[in-house]
C-alpha cells in the first residue's frame, strides 16, 4: 500500500504559518501519546516529517536562530501566540513574528500555505 501524498489528493492546505505550527506541535503530541483523545482531521498538504526538515534547514543556514525556536517552543507548548501588550510578553512577541515570517515565507516556496 502506497501511502505516500499524490497531487491530486484533496489535501488542505495551512492559511498562515502559526497554523502549520500549532498542527505541528499538536500532532507531535498526538505522535507521543501524550494526547488521548485526538480526533482525526483532514489530511494535511505535507507530513509532521516535513515540518520538522523545514524547521531544521531554516535553523542550519541561520535563518531561525535558537531564541526563536525556544519561543516558537514554549508558545506551541501553550497552544497560542505570544501577546505583544502583555509586558512579560513582549520580547517575546516580537522573536515570535519574525520567526513566523521566516516560515511562512519557506511554507509558501513549499505551496503549503494558501
């Protein structure tokens, strides 16, 4: 049985970068069975395994640093983005956008984002 991804399977594309990252952190939950309950969705434009290899090249050519994988990290654990006016926040905010453009821009080379 082939279970790989054919183009011409209606697979559901991400609308922005947090989403895909959210599903990633999720499903690698899910993946661990740390999550119990977990109610299948639609299928995905790409893999969890993609993700990670896109997260990975964009850490090893320098383009997320590790401040902004922590805090990709910690926000992904808590299931939302970090809020620019919450003071403790806001560093923390601004590491979150600019990680968000590098992958929404590698997302979009990748046509996995609408």
């Amino acid at each position: 049985m082939n279970n790989a991804i054919q183009p011409n399977d209606n697979l559901e594309k991400f609308h922005d970068a947090e989403q895909m990252w959210f599903w990633f952190i999720y499903s690698k939950y899910v993946q661990s069975g740390f999550v119990q309950n977990h109610r299948s969705g639609s299928r995905k434009i790409c893999e969890l395994l993609d993700v990670e290899t896109l997260i990975t090249k964009l850490y090893l050519s320098g383009n997320l640093s590790e401040e902004q994988l922590r805090v990709m990290k910690k926000y992904g654990d808590k299931r939302r983005a970090p809020h620019q006016y919450i003071w403790q926040e806001n560093h923390d905010a601004n590491l979150w956008k600019s990680a968000m453009d590098v992958l929404e821009n590698a997302a979009r080379k990748k046509n996995w984002i609408d």
